[in-house]
C-alpha cells in the first residue's frame, strides 16, 4: 500500500497534499496497489482526498499535532506506516515535507529519495527520477530496501480528479513527545508561495527603482502569478528577500516564469532552471538569458510590459 | 556551547556538468570544488558567531578523502577550532548521515548545524536523517538562530513566510540565507588554519539503500523565439496555444 501524507495549513489541506495524492494514486497503479492518504491534526475537507485518488483516508488527531515538529509527525507516520503496512510513503518537497524524509527514511530502515518529479517504475527495481544539479541535469536512483519513502516536487504533477469522496477515518497511533515549540507563524496572508506558485513574474536591475514596480504588479496580476526579484535587486533592498529567486534564494518550478530586465546570471539561472516555460524581455540583446528562454523580446521593459499587461487583459476579457 | 559544523564539498557553481562510468557518476575530472555555500556562509558563521559572543568551541566534520583537507583548512581558516574528516568517499546521504552520526553520538556536542542542502544534489536529507538517528530535535531552514538560557529560539523559512521555534536541548539545525554573513579569511587566519588540528577517522560499513543507475543532461533547449516588441498579442498566443501554459 502507498501511504501518503497530506500536509495542511491553517486547518485546510494543502493543494500540494493533492498532487502528492494523486502522485500516490499513480505510484499504487504501478505497483498494482492502492492509495491511503493520511493526515495529522485538525483539518476541513479530508474526504475530498478520495477524488484524487485516495481509496482510504486516515486522521490522528490529537493535541499535540497543532503545531509541526519533524520528531513527533515523523514517529506519527512511521508508525501508521508500520501499523498499515506502507511499502512506500510520500511526502511533499516543501519546508515540513523535507523536514521529515530524512527522519522516516530511518525510522521505517527506507531508501529515500527526495524531489521526485516523476512516477516510479519497476521493471527494472524500484526506480524514481529527479532533478540535480539546480535543473541542469536529471538522475535516476534505484531505491533497493523493501520500505520506500519519496518526497514529490512541487508543481511535478497535476493533481488530477478521478474518484469519489471518502469519509476520513480516525486512526489511532502513538504519538511521541517533541522538544520544539512552535512560537509564531508569519505569513503574508492572500499570497501564493512562491515556491509553490504555477506563475512567476520576476524582475531585475532593469526596473532602475523601486518606485517603478507597479507595472511588474500589474502584469503579475492579470497573469495571477506571484512576483519574485533577482539578488541585486533583493540586496540593494528594492524587493523584499523572501521574493529573491536564485542560487541561494528561492528555487521555483512554475509552468511560466516572466523574467523582467534580468541579465540572467548563473546563480539566478539556478533558481529558474526547472521552469517549463521562460519568457525573457530584456533591452540588451546579447543578455545571457535568452539562451535559457523559450521565448524573448528585446526591447524597452518600460514600454513592452504594459502592452504585455494590456495583451493578457483582452486575452482574459475574451476568455470570458 | 560545543557546535560541531558538517561541511560539504560540491563542484563550484559554474562548473561543467558532465558524468562517467556509463553514466552512474559525476565526472570530477577537472572540476573545482567549493565548500558547499549554505554550509561555510551560514551554518558555519552562525556557529562561530554563538561561540564567540557565549564560549565554547566548532568542530568541523566532513566526510570525505585526503584530497578535501584543503577545503577543511578553509573552513578551519574562517575560524573553527578543528576538524574531523571521516576517511570515506560520500556515496549517499544515508551514507553520509550515518557517518557522521557514527562520531558525533558520543562527543556530547550542544548543536549540530549544516547548510539546508547541497547546491549539486539539492538533497537537504542529511540533516534530518542526522537528528534522528541522534534522536534530536531538527530545524531545518534556519533564517535566524539565538540561544536564550539553554534554549535555541530559530526562525526558519516556510512556503511563503517565516516561522519562529523554541527547542530544548542539543538539536540540529539546517541554515538558510539569512542566518549569517559571508566571512573571507584573512592571510593570518590561513596560516595559522595549517597547525589546527585535523583528525582523520576510519568509516563504519554500511550498506547504500539507494543508487543512482543513471544521469542525463536535460535535452538541448530549442533556440529562443523572438517576439516583436510591438507585437505582445502574439507573445501571449504563442503562450496559449504552444506552450500551453495559460
């Protein structure tokens, strides 16, 4: 059986918990198996992780699940791992999912693999693939022990309808004491991530201000991206950091990423790498990211941004 | 506090990209290696930084062969007081975590930090594979680290904002941007780095659960389409019905 854990935020389950079901669904079709979704603490919504593949659905609800701690969740679903029979468990590549791979890898004695982005194979052992190397190459790993535990890529798959609803059963485990507390939880409200975000508007030194930010706001708000900034823009304080794409800020995989007055250096190329789709606009013609775009325009972002922004809206409007 | 501080080698970020033995290796030949920058940035300077403000000392651990001593001797020159390196090629984070759980479970250390992954496998498993089998706690994407009394008050990056922790007792850490500034050794330091103590320990045997059977570069980019500046309907056409991504 595969196991899924389906993350929640502010009592709500998360869109990526429903990619990681449906990631699931697809791994038991594999493996001739099915899908068992779990999620821990207090949550709206659990039966509608059967339309996405789920056959079952757990919850272990108990006080000391309201707030994350990588040691107590993990004891949580290694222990509903054991105690269901889990011979692969998934887990999402976000800030908790990671914090949790390592940990069920070796308490369920699992191979690990982690930011998967495809479904795993057998014909040939049990084989997943990701990317490496910031997008700049794929490998493919054979996990060899008989428990196998996985961490999906944001964005790697779509969550996709194909059953009905199940009631949410309560499943009862032990849950370990932790030593973490979880003091305050700061988030700008309203916001897609944007780790998590399907559309990125991003922009660079080209925009000479802060002050000149209401087009990129605009154009992201017709396209419904979120925005995000390269390192000089994020270090000379223009953007806040959290929007910092790149080497060592954020790394993003949306389907479109709209890269505005960029050069396009390495580290930020980094961040990008994993973009399905990349538009550059750029008024030097010789800027090094358009080797990396799929398509570019060379011009004046001043004047190609709005006409960009006005082309989204009539395309909106005739999309009804 | 008694910090021990895990650093990584990885190919510097420019380097070619290239594999070996049919495929199932990075090719290293020629490569520069770095010290992984989430490690010697951050977990490495934070460390420092709490040692210097409180007392204590920073233990440098790696695992990996005579070759990375250089890589080590930076690390020391930056400011650790000495090194350990496990006397093992690194095949997996398994491999990886275990080794170093192997040392650290009896030397009592205060806090365990490393950088939240490595910029070539962009793994970030070791550190809660380290905490586990430790049985500490793990923050991971640490943004911000002060010890009050005892306890470690972090602030660590989430999907789309931040969120504050309190944790008891010896933990391990994953560091992120944020939680300090770059620090370049100075011609002193470097010198004075060549007689810190390095000890070098055998591994334990254990068994890689995972294998990489295969790597691939991605299939050659098609060339960038240009747009007509003028023209932005035909961008968002293009957008729509080739690369149907709205």
């Amino acid at each position: 059986m595969v196991l899924v854990f389906a993350e929640t935020q502010n009592g709500k389950i998360k869109k990526a918990a429903l990619e990681a079901v449906s990631y699931g669904h697809q791994t038991a079709q594999v493996l001739g198996s099915s899908c068992t979704a779990l999620v821990l603490g207090e949550a709206e919504g659990m039966a509608e992780l059967g339309k996405y593949g789920a056959s079952k659905v757990y919850q272990v609800n108990n006080p000391q699940l309201r707030d994350f701690d990588s040691q107590v969740y993990a004891g949580v679903i290694a222990n509903a791992a054991q105690q269901l029979g889990a011979s692969v468990v998934i887990v999402n590549h976000s800030a908790n999912g990671k914090s949790l791979l390592g940990r069920l890898s070796v308490r369920l004695q699992a191979g690990a693999v982690s930011g998967v982005n495809t479904v795993p194979t057998t014909t040939n052992g049990f084989r997943v693939r990701k990317s490496v190397f910031s997008g700049k190459a794929t490998a493919e790993y054979e996990i060899k022990t008989a428990i196998k535990v996985l961490s999906l890529m944001g964005n790697a798959v779509q969550a996709v309808q194909v059953g009905e609803a199940v009631e949410a059963v309560a499943l009862d485990v032990a849950v370990p004491t932790g030593r973490t507390k979880v003091l305050e939880v700061k988030r700008i409200e309203g916001k897609t991530p944007l780790p998590e975000a399907d559309k990125v508007v991003s922009a660079g030194r080209g925009m000479k201000g802060p002050e000149n930010w209401g087009i990129i706001e605009e154009l992201a708000e017709v396209v419904g991206a979120a925005t995000a900034c390269s390192r000089p823009v994020a270090d000379v304080h223009w953007r806040p950091h959290h929007e910092h794409v790149g080497q060592t800020g954020i790394a993003v995989r949306p389907n479109l990423y709209i890269a505005i007055g960029i050069s396009g250096a390495i580290q930020h190329l980094a961040g990008v790498n994993n973009s399905k789709t990349i538009v550059v606009i750029n008024k030097d013609p010789e800027a090094p990211f358009f080797k990396a775009a799929d398509y570019g325009v060379v011009g004046d972002l001043f004047e190609v941004v709005p006409r960009l922004t006005e082309a989204f809206k009539k395309h909106r409007a005739a999309e009804g | 506090m008694k910090i021990l501080v895990c650093l990584s080698k990885t190919p510097d970020t420019t380097a070619k990209i290239a594999f070996t033995d049919n495929n199932t290796r990075y090719d290293e030949n020629g490569v520069t290696f770095i010290l992984n920058p989430y490690d010697e940035w951050y977990a490495l300077v934070r460390a420092l930084e709490l040692v210097e403000a409180g007392g204590g000392t920073v233990t440098i651990v790696t695992v990996g062969l005579a070759a990375d001593d250089t890589l080590i001797r930076k690390g020391l020159a930056i400011g650790a007081n000495d090194a350990v390196r496990i006397n093992a090629q690194p095949t997996s984070a398994y491999f990886t975590a275990y080794q170093i759980a192997q040392y650290a479970q009896s030397e009592n250390y205060d806090a365990i930090f490393l950088g939240k992954e490595t910029i070539d496998y962009n793994g970030a498993e070791v550190g809660a594979m380290l905490a586990e089998m430790l049985d500490m706690p793990f923050t991971s994407f640490a943004n911000h680290l002060d010890m009050q009394g005892g306890k470690a008050i972090i602030s660590r990056d989430i999907e789309g904002g931040t969120e504050v922790v309190e944790v008891e007792g010896p933990f391990v850490l994953s560091a992120a941007k944020g939680l300090a500034e770059q620090r370049i050794a100075n011609m002193r330091n470097i010198m004075m780095a060549k007689t810190k103590p390095l000890k070098v320990v055998e591994p334990v045997a254990v068994e890689d659960t995972v294998v990489a059977v295969n790597f691939e570069l991605p299939p050659k980019k098609t060339a960038v389409k240009m747009i007509d500046p003028e023209n932005m309907e035909e961008l968002v056409r293009l957008l729509r019905e080739e690369a149907k991504v709205i």
